[in-house]
C-alpha cells in the first residue's frame, strides 16, 4: 500500500490530484466518454499519498467502495462498469463526429478512448460470490 508522502508539497499536490480526480470522476457519471472507474483509482492512490481521511471515504463510499474492492482484490473491473464505459465512448464518438469537424484531435480522441476501452476489457472480472451453504 502506497505510504503518505513525506513532503508539504507533496502531500498537496497528491491531494490536489486526487481531488481533481474526484471531481472529473463525479462528472464522467453523468457525461458520457469520460472513464469514471479510471479517474477514481486514480483518486484513491493519490488520496493514499495525501489524505488517510479521503481515502477512507472512498473506500467506504457506496458507489466507489466496491470499484476500489475490486481493484485491491486482482485489479478487476465490473462487467456492468466495463459496458457503461463502452456505450458512453460509443455514444461520446458518434456525437464528436455528428457535431464536430473532422480532423486529427476527433481522430485522436476515438483512438484514446478505443485503446482505454480495449485497456478496460483486458481486465478480469470480479469473482463470484462462493454459494452459500
């Protein structure tokens, strides 16, 4: 497990990141095309660095909770996460290239978001619950 950083500085840069993070994740909820599982590891390990208060939280939380679980438990990622994050970059694609002029930063962007899809899909799924006896 990551240690808290050491330095002043430090510290509040990870805190600025992780709440940036946050924040950018809260957003991708509800906009499609942003990763929201992406940005919520990546603040919680800044929030590991800087603030034993917010990661806490984001553990405990009932929403991120279980996408933090999976990813301690074998860097797994929810088939359910794994669909939403396709259909909002499908959708976010098909709006970019509605809307917007054709040229190299729409190209770009649908390749990011291809490669963080295929990214997404490479990673296992949670385990089953053991039946109960």
């Amino acid at each position: 497990m990551p240690r808290i950083a050491t330095s002043r500085l430090a510290r509040l840069l990870f805190a600025l990141l992780a709440y940036l993070s946050l924040g950018i994740g809260l957003v991708a909820i509800v906009i499609p095309g942003l990763p929201t599982t992406e940005f919520i590891l990546l603040a919680a390990w800044a929030a590991t660095k800087s603030s034993p208060r917010l990661s806490a939280w984001l553990e405990q939380h009932r929403l991120f909770g279980p996408i933090l679980n999976n990813w301690h438990n074998g860097k797994r990622v929810a088939r359910r996460a794994k669909v939403s994050a396709t259909i909002s970059m499908l959708i976010c694609a098909g709006l970019m290239l509605v809307l917007l002029d054709h040229g190299w930063p729409i190209y770009l962007a649908i390749v990011g978001m291809g490669l963080g899809n295929l990214w997404i899909w490479s990673r296992p799924e949670p385990l089953p619950f053991p039946p109960s006896h």
